[in-house]
C-alpha cells in the first residue's frame, strides 16, 4: 500500500490524540497505515521532520485568526491572533510539546511579512515587531504546555503550606479560582500593554 505525505500527517494526528507525542512512533504509525517503516521516512527522514509537519498542518487547520485584516488596530489583532494560536495548540493533546521548538517555513514569510508591516505601521521598528511576536508566540507554546500536563499530585500539600503565608495564600488562592485562561489573558494583556506603553516612549 502506497501513502503519500497528507496521509502520513493526517494519520500522525490522529494518533496523537489517542497516545500523546511520548508514546507516538513511527513503527507504531507504519502499523496504523499498513506500511513498512522505511515508507515513512521516504517523506520524512526522521521523527523530527515528521513532528515538525504536524505542527504546520495543526496551524493549517486551526489558525484561522493569522492574517491582519485593514485597517485592523495592531493591538486588537496580536490579541486575537494569540488567542486563536493557542486555542489551536490547544484542539491536539500536546499541542503546545508538537510545536515547540519549531519555526516558520519558508512559504509562510509573506505571512511573517503581514505581521511585521502591521506593527511597523502602528510605529515600530521591525526588530521591536520580531521581539513582540517572537515573546508572545513563545509565551503562549509556554502556557499550553503547562496546561495540558497533568498537575503536579500534591497539590493540596502547597496549599495547606501556604496557610502560613498570608499573601501567598491569597495569591495561590487566586491562581486556583482563575484557571487555566483568565491567566493567560493577565499575562497577554500585561504584554501588550508593555508593548503599547514602550511604542508610546519612543513616539
């Protein structure tokens, strides 16, 4: 049985969801596709590369917020561009572990040029621009990794520890109501903020 790459991506993905990228193999994906292994690795040469297609095809499906649309606000864009970034990295189990220590490919630069001109236009300089995007994108792998592996056992032992500790508990006590999100909304927001407030020092 012949397959071609989209096959192999496709499949990949599919098992992520079942086994998570630990447990993910290319002998364990040549079983799933009726194939010897070499097969794969006449697409990708090694489990790398193979990882490195799942990333690209997860933010084909997912990212739909990517492109700027004028005369979109800068702000209001790399707001919503990171939220829809993580909820895509969010809609595969380890999706933040699958993109992590990827880049862009080269057919992706006219979208990289998008973001940058949008940025620049607001009144920054393109390294500024490179600094904001590369912090937020890493940021956000960051937090989703964080938030799809498992919490830590003894949880509760922290907490009743902090009982002692009148501020921490109560920043603890924070952290636990908010979840997950509101988090990364503070931490995103405090970002941009930063951002804005160093574009506004430099006009």
């Amino acid at each position: 049985m012949k397959v071609d790459r989209a096959q192999i991506v496709d499949e990949a993905l599919k098992l992520l969801n079942e086994v998570g990228i630990d447990a993910l193999s290319t002998r364990l994906l040549a079983d799933r596709l009726n194939v010897r292994q070499p097969a794969l690795y006449w697409h990708f040469k090694s489990k790398r590369a193979l990882i490195e297609a799942m990333a690209e095809e997860i933010m084909t499906r997912g990212h739909t917020h990517d492109w700027p649309v004028v005369p979109e606000n800068w702000r209001d864009f790399m707001l919503e561009n990171t939220r829809d970034f993580r909820r895509t990295l969010l809609s595969y189990r380890d999706g933040g572990r699958v993109h992590a220590g990827t880049e862009t490919s080269p057919q992706d630069l006219p979208n990289v040029e998008a973001h940058i001109a949008v940025l620049v236009e607001a009144g920054m300089e393109a390294e500024f621009a490179m600094e904001l995007l590369v912090a937020l994108a890493r940021y956000t792998v960051g937090c989703v990794i964080e938030e799809q592996t498992e919490p830590p056992p003894e949880q509760e032992k922290l907490d009743a520890a902090a009982a002692d500790f009148p501020l921490t508990r109560r920043a603890i006590t924070h952290y636990r109501k908010s979840g997950h999100e509101a988090f990364f909304e503070a931490g995103l927001r405090m970002m941009i903020d930063g951002a804005e407030r160093r574009l506004a020092e430099r006009a």
